[in-house]
C-alpha cells in the first residue's frame, strides 16, 4: 500500500472508531459523548490552558507540545473502547496488563508508517499517561476539566448518576492543582464547583 493510500485507510479508521466509541457507556447519558468529541475539548483546553500559564510567566509551556499530546491522549480507544476510570483503579494487574494491551494498539496504528514520526507520536501519547512533564500534567488537567464540564452539564440536566464522576473528577482536579507549576489556574476548580452549583460534602 502506498503512503498516501495508507493515512486515507490510517483517517477513515480512526474517524469511524472515535466517533462510535461512546464514553461513560454504562451510564444513561442525555447526550451521549464519544471520544472525537471529548478528545476535541481536550484540545481545546489545554490550548487555553497552555497560553493562560504562558502569559503569566510561572513556567514555560510548550504550547504546541502540550496540544500535539490532547490530541493524542485517548487515540488508543479507536480500538480498545473507554474503560470505565473504576474499573482501572479496581486492580492493580488488570491496570498493567491494560497498560502493556494500549502500548500494543498504539504500535498497530502508528507503526505501519515507521520512522521517527510514529516513535513521536507514541512517546507524547506516552506523556500523558506517566505525567511526568509540565505539558503531560497539563493534558491530564484538560482532560479532568473536560470529564467534570461533560458531567456538570449532565446533573444540571437533571442525570443525578453522573453527580459521584463530577464529584471525582473535581477531587482529582484538586489534587493535581496544589502543585505550584499550575498557580496560575489553581482557582478554575472552585470556579467550576460554583458554576455548576454541585458541592463535595467531603471537601
């Protein structure tokens, strides 16, 4: 198969699986999201995100690197579908064996193409799971912020189920903010809390 033949095939697969991989698939949803549509407002996010710590000075992001990997972070699940966050945290060896089954999806779909661009574009997709750079971690942040706007939208719709993965997501939003590279967007979690008016009893 020619190059050109091959991203055509690499396009199509990856639109089709994406925008029929449902997310939050055991839950009733009011509008049910796929994963194009989430992996969008990762972007989307972390694009502001990254130029609102950029403006400020505390750290410096790289924009372009920090986007390259939202775009990438959830490619995987054109093949292995959206696995549940419980499900993950429930056994440690059911994580790993997960983690070693995505590594094995993302040589399928980039290794084809080979050269440096595929090694690329797995080790950014990479960043965002062991989130040990600024842009990883700001990644992890969109996404989190993503989850919690998703689910927010959802309980004000009157889906109280969702209400337990707002509240995570707002905890894991929480955690992740006390770190001081991100003093310049840690109140974008009570802003969120007060915007959708749903409060951890907890906190």
């Amino acid at each position: 198969m020619r190059a050109d033949e091959q991203l055509v095939d690499h396009f199509n697969e990856t639109y089709r699986r994406l925008t029929n991989t449902r997310r939050h698939n055991t839950a009733f949803c009011n509008y049910p999201e796929n994963v194009a549509s989430h992996s969008f407002f990762v972007v989307y996010i972390t694009m502001m995100l990254a130029d609102t710590m950029k403006d400020c000075g505390d750290f410096k992001v790289q924009v372009e690197k920090a986007m390259r990997i939202a775009v990438l972070h959830d490619v995987e699940e054109s093949f292995s579908g959206d696995i549940l966050a419980t499900m993950k945290m429930e056994d440690a060896t059911f994580r790993k064996s997960l983690e070693i089954i995505n590594e094995r999806i993302m040589s399928r779909l980039f290794g084809r193409f080979g050269g440096s661009d595929a090694a690329d574009y797995i080790g950014l997709w990479r960043l965002h799971r062991v989130r040990q750079d600024l842009e990883g971690c700001l990644v992890y942040i969109a996404d989190t912020i993503a989850l919690i706007c998703y689910t927010g939208n959802e309980v004000s719709m009157g889906n109280s189920g969702l209400e337990e993965q707002f509240i995570n997501g707002m905890r894991r939003l929480r955690r992740i903010l006390r770190d001081k590279r991100f003093a310049a967007i840690d109140r974008i979690a009570n802003e969120l809390e007060v915007f959708y008016g749903i409060y951890d009893s907890d906190k």
